[in-house]
C-alpha cells in the first residue's frame, strides 16, 4: 500500500485571532483542566472543515495554532446555565481560517462537550473590532514595526521554556526572542524571515509570580506579569518590535496550543 501523500499548501501572509464565545448549557462545575479538551475540540472543526488540514497541523513540529484557555467567571466555582466564556484561536498559517470556520459552521446548533461538560456556541468574532481579542494582520504588514528600544510585553498566562533538559520560568530576553524568532520563521513567507539571532537584549523591569497551569497530566508551572526589556542595537531592536507584535498570535515558549504563553504587547 503507497503512504498517503499530502502536499503542503501555498503558504498564506495571513494572520487571524478569532473567539468563540461559549454559554454553559447547565449547572454544573467546569473541570479546571480543559487544555487537552480545547485542543481537540479545536481540531476536530479543522477535521470537519478539512480532513488535509487536520492532518498537516497534527503532524507539524511547530503548531500554526496558539489557544487560550476558557476565559471567564466561574462563580463560586458553579456555573449557571447561560454563564458566557470565550476561547480564543489564534492562526499562525492564513490557509486555516476556511476550514476551521467551515468546521464551526457545522456545530453552530449542536452541543460543544468539553471534558464532559456541555456548552453551546454563542458567537463568533472574526472582525477586528467585533471583540477585543478579534484581530488580523498579514506577515508583511508586521515586518513593517518601527524599532523599538524599550518593549513591554504582557505573559498573560503561565509561560516557560525548556533550557538544559529543564524547564526555565524566569522570562530572559534570550529565551522570548529566540521563542518568537522560531515561530515566525516556520510560517511567515520566506520574503519575510530573519537569520538566527545572538541575542543582547536586557531586563530593564519586571512583575512577575509563577502560577500553576492545570492540565490533565498535572500543573504546568510558569511565570505570568509583565517585563520590560530593552535594546541597545538598532537592527535587534527593529527585529524585536516585529516579534513582540507577533507574540500577540503566536504566544511565547512551551505549548502554546495549550493555553501556555499568552502574550501581549503592552507599548503598542
């Protein structure tokens, strides 16, 4: 039997962060880890929009996807039917949107069951400006950031890195860098890529606390605050104004398509 072969699509300049806003269909307690659960509910309305595409983003080394967890209230740790959440779905690779807009297409109407517990589709933002977690870009327009010597990100969620077959929590500009360096590099065009970088960038402030990530392993432990760093070089400072507006979609260190490294620039 000849193995499947599944060709790789042109790749697009695109970049989309779309959110879906969930309504808990019952009284009940929404499992605290729901990682694994938003994932492959993620992938299967890529699956039902497009099996090919599926397969290609499972399969990749580097996810084009970058999640949150389920934002919101929880009161008293009970949820009443009706109580909003939203999930946010960052693509990395322009080609997705289709399918995975196709795919939710197809479950508007329908039970979403997350470890159990069921919700309904509420809405969908796709538009800038529908939502305040609803953006969209294209690589090239990126690229066009001003340098920028002092960059404030926001770590929104627990972010780290694995470093020296360890897990490193303190976010140094080395790791973020080389971080979204990465990422960028496996999907934007190749008009749009940068060499590797040796990094000399500083921490010039910071607030930041370590928190637990729970996921259906066990806790996830990263750092969550803000840092302030700065460059000196004109050319690393360019690069890294294009890579800290970046980060908005394609998160900062280890599995973001898990809720891990949601991030933010704060000087915009």
């Amino acid at each position: 039997m000849e193995p499947e072969i599944i060709l790789q699509p042109e790749k697009s300049t695109n970049l989309y962060s779309l959110v879906v806003e969930l309504a808990a269909a019952e009284k009940g307690k929404i499992p605290a880890t729901l990682s694994r659960a938003i994932h492959g509910l993620v992938l299967q309305w890529l699956q039902q929009g497009s099996p090919t595409m599926a397969k290609l983003v499972h399969s990749s080394q580097t996810s084009p996807i970058s999640l949150s967890g389920l934002l919101g209230n929880r009161r008293h740790k009970v949820s009443q039917p009706g109580d909003k959440f939203d999930l946010r779905i960052c693509l990395l690779d322009g080609n997705l949107i289709e399918p995975l807009l196709d795919g939710l297409q197809q479950q508007e109407h329908k039970p979403v069951i997350l470890a159990k517990f069921p919700f309904v589709i509420r809405n969908i933002y796709t538009l800038p400006g529908t939502h305040r977690l609803a953006e969209a870009t294209d690589y090239g327009l990126l690229a066009k950031a001003p340098a920028m010597k002092n960059i404030e990100l926001n770590f929104l969620s627990p972010t780290s890195f694995k470093q020296s077959q360890g897990i490193q929590t303190f976010l140094l500009p080395k790791l973020v860098f080389s971080s979204l360096l990465r990422r960028w590099n496996a999907f934007a065009p190749e008009a749009y890529k940068f060499a590797d970088i040796e990094w000399i960038g500083l921490v010039s402030a910071y607030e930041l606390k370590t928190h637990a990530l729970k996921m259906e392993g066990g806790a996830e432990i990263g750092a969550q605050g803000w840092v302030r760093y700065g460059f000196k070089d004109e050319k690393q400072a360019q690069i890294a104004a294009i890579l800290a507006n970046f980060a908005f979609f394609s998160g900062v260190g280890r599995k973001t398509s898990m809720g891990m490294g949601q991030t933010r620039i704060s000087n915009k």
